[in-house]
C-alpha cells in the first residue's frame, strides 16, 4: 500500500514538472508568415511607446482563429519599476476596423517572453491575409544617463531594444522607425549603427529594411539622446467632483503629490544658478510649472499647496480653450518633490442630460466627465477620482471608455447633511496621457422632493432657532427681590 501511494506521488511530481516545462517552453505553432512589418518607437514622451502594423498570411493547411503576440519581460513589467499600461490591437480586413481582445497567455521564461493570444474577427482560411495594428506604452523603460548630473548639464536618456520587432513566426519584410525629440551631434555615441544601418532623416532613426527573418529574431540596440524636459509622476491623484442640482454647479477638486523622475543633482542647488539660467533661456530638467487645459466653461479656478494660496498662477478664460498657468514655489529638480491642490467650477448643464422623466417627480440623469484633467506628459501612479452626487441620489449605473480601474460605492456626510451622499470612487493605477481622453458616465435617479430636501431642513433649523430665541427672550430669569 505505502508502495503505491508512492508511486503515485513520484507519477504526481513528474506530471508536474513536465506540464511547468511545456509552459516555460511554449512557442506558437508556426501557422503564420508576416508579410511586411512598420514597427514605430515613440520616445518622444517620457514614457515608452510603440506601435506596429503588419500583415499575417495563413500558410497552414487549417483555418486559424487565434494569433500570438509576444512582448520581452523587459516592457511587460517584472519589476515594480515597470509595467505595460497600454495594449491596444485591432484588425483590418475588408470590413472595417476591429478591436481585439487580448488575452495574457503563457510566459516563456527560457526565451523571457510573455505570449498574449488574439481572436481574430473570424477564422482565417489557409492562404488568406489580415492586417494586425498594435500599439502599446510602457512606464520605466527610459533611463536616465547618467542618473546624476550637475545643475546646469542637459540629460540623457537611453532606450534599449531591438533592431527587429519580436515575432513567434517568420518575417519576410520589415523595418523599425524610431523618433526622438532630439538627437545630439555624438556619432556612434547616440545611438548603435552598422555600416549604412540606420537611416537619419531629422529626428527619425529607420532600420531596415530586413528580409526573411525566422521567428524570434532579435538584434539588440540603444538610442540615447537628450531630453531637456522634465519626468513628471504623479504618486497619487485625488480627484473629487461634487453634483449640487440646487446650485446648479459641477465643482471639481484635485490633490496632487508629484515627483520629478529626471536625473538627480550631483551637487547643491544654487540659487544664483538658477537664476542666471532663467535669464539666458536655459534649459532644464527641472519642473518650472504646468500648463492645464480645461474644458470650456471653467471658472472660479484656485491654486494652492501646503502653506496657502499659490499667486504664481495665472487663468486665460478662453470661451473655447481655457488655459491655466501655474508655477510650483520653487523648481522641482530630479528626486524632489511637491504637493498642491487645483479647483474649479462649471456650470452642472455642461455635463448632465436628462434622460427621462417620472409622473412620481423622479428624474434619471446622466452625468458626463472626463476621466483625468491633469497635465500632459505625466504618469499618474494612482489616481483616485471620486463623483460625489447630491442627497438623495440613487446610482444606477456607472461606464467609462477607460476598463482598468476599481469601483466601490461610499456614503459621505457633508455640510448639513441627514442621510448623506453617495460617492462612487473609481481607482486607477499607472495612468498615462492616453487615459486622459476616456470620459466617465453615472446614470443615477433624483427627485426634486431630494432637492428640497436640504432648503427645508435649513429653513426649519433657522426657524426653530428663531422661535426658541422668542420663547427664551419672554422667559423671566431676574431674581426677585
């Protein structure tokens, strides 16, 4: 009996071991060639982009429906320093454009590959060609070089990848374009070259093209250039929008603690530096202010910190583009950071419709926001936004374009509140500017007994004031004699 039962486990383990090293080993079958790949590196920004357009044939005998994209350990994030926050992939055939759903699949951990499998719209017969579209962005894939510099020197950040772009299937043609936002006069020292391989036209490096390339080709590479900007992270965001339909008004809060991911000072900050370089139009990594766009309509707009009221902040009311400007108290080099608070104000009719009407008094609105409002180039690594509806509202549904994001549902007593509002608060990790297009939607019920529910509670508490006033001024309290 001990015998068996041993045997079983030794059958167990080795069942075991064999299924972890088909995964870790796990290729795609080869079922597809890629016709002709534009792979796009986007470093423009201070975070990583990519995009890439192809042409998959099927050159199996059998229908396929599935296809595998396979992304290096390296951009998918093993780090808590780096993460993929953007996959986008669509499909083109005769039809109109499609998304895709993306799924993760297995890793392969000999090759440090993450598979992703695709469905596509519909089988693809043998022989038969489709377009595939895919773009991503990654955080923490740029380095800054060196990581401490003196005040006045400009930095340099390097990128690290590949020639090709990484396929599990044959490539017959292909080429990589990379855009920077500047490249330096330094030769080789910028970025890596072979005889008359790369191109430069501008800022654009093109490699390639390369033909007949096997699965998983890989040549490594890296660009450095100069990027006199600086890298804004936001650490966390709290944003607060408050619903009143008795003011009629939209009032929007935002909490802000950032950080400037740019090279560090190797030595201490100078005042009088600083100054000099402002006076010549230097460039620099650090964080001299922000420009914010709002929607239109905005009004009532305040800038504040810590200490108070922030004057170094100025508000162009433009009716169809209004522009905030504001500067921190002082310039936020690489590794320093900041806290302050921005708010404003809108008319509540911009952003909510009414969809339908009870004989009961009940009215169903749907209420229109944009997701984030902050400043471009940033990443945000939590964002918390938060819609507070007024007394008395009842959600009932809650839809964004953006799907990554938690939801839970809260009660917050505020000023001269009885039963309290309800607060949907939405979070959000590793946000980047493209997130900032997604709007946000809560479908909710209000009665107009609700509103009037606070007015009448404020007018008996003033009345009941009143009268206990009367009531104690006839009140005798002397002493008698």
């Amino acid at each position: 009996m001990a015998s068996m039962i041993y045997r079983t486990l030794q059958l167990y383990l080795l069942l075991l071991l064999v299924a972890r090293l088909a995964v870790a080993s796990f290729v795609p079958s080869p079922a597809f060639q890629i016709q002709n790949l534009l792979r796009t590196v986007d470093l423009t920004k201070s975070y990583l982009r990519e995009s890439a357009s192809f042409i998959i044939e099927n050159i199996s005998e059998e229908s396929q429906d599935e296809y595998y994209l396979a992304l290096p350990f390296d951009i998918v994030g093993n780090s808590t320093d780096k993460h993929l926050v953007i996959m986008d992939v669509k499909e083109k055939r005769v039809d109109p454009v499609v998304n895709l759903v993306v799924e993760a699949g297995p890793a392969n951990e000999d090759l440090g590959i993450q598979f992703y499998k695709l469905q596509l719209s519909k089988p693809l017969a043998p022989g038969e060609v489709s377009t595939i579209q895919i773009a991503t962005a990654s955080i923490g894939a740029l380095e800054p070089q060196p990581k401490l510099i003196k005040q006045p020197e400009a930095q340099n950040l390097l990128w690290t990848g590949s020639k090709q772009a990484l396929i599990p299937y044959k490539v017959a043609r292909q080429r990589t374009k990379i855009k920077t936002p500047r490249l330096p006069d330094r030769g080789a020292n910028a970025y890596s070259k072979a005889k008359d391989d790369p191109q430069v036209d501008g800022t654009t490096l093109t490699y390639g093209p390369y033909f007949d390339a096997e699965a998983f080709a890989a040549e490594a590479i890296q660009v450095r250039y100069e990027y006199h900007f600086p890298i804004v992270e936001v650490t966390k965001l709290e944003r607060e929008l408050w619903v009143s339909h008795y003011g009629g008004n939209l009032a929007t809060e935002e909490r802000y603690w950032i950080t400037n991911s740019a090279a560090k000072l190797s030595e201490t900050f100078s005042r009088l530096r600083w100054q000099a370089s402002g006076m010549a139009g230097e460039r620099s990594t650090a964080i001299k202010g922000f420009s914010l766009h709002l929607r239109p309509g905005a009004r009532d707009v305040y800038f504040t910190d810590e200490i108070g009221n922030v004057s170094t902040s100025n508000f162009r009311a433009d009716i169809r583009d209004p522009v905030l400007d504001f500067r921190p108290r002082f310039p936020i080099f690489g590794g320093w950071n900041y806290s302050f608070t921005l708010g404003w104000n809108h008319d509540l009719g911009r952003s909510l419709k009414v969809v339908s009407t009870e004989e009961s008094g009940s009215n169903t609105y749907i209420l229109r926001v944009p997701f984030l409002e902050g400043p471009e180039n940033t990443v945000y690594d939590v964002a918390e936004v938060s819609i507070i509806l007024p007394e008395g509202a009842n959600v009932v549904d809650v839809f964004s374009t953006y799907k990554d994001y938690s939801k839970e549902e809260l009660l917050l007593k505020s000023h001269l509140d009885t039963v309290g509002r309800t607060v949907i608060k939405l979070t959000a990790e590793n946000v980047v500017d493209e997130h900032r297009r997604n709007d946000l939607y809560i479908t909710y019920t209000y009665s107009s007994a609700s509103s009037l529910h606070k007015p009448i509670i404020v007018s008996a508490a003033i009345a009941a004031v009143f009268f206990a006033w009367i009531i104690l001024g006839r009140i005798d309290v002397s002493i008698a004699k």
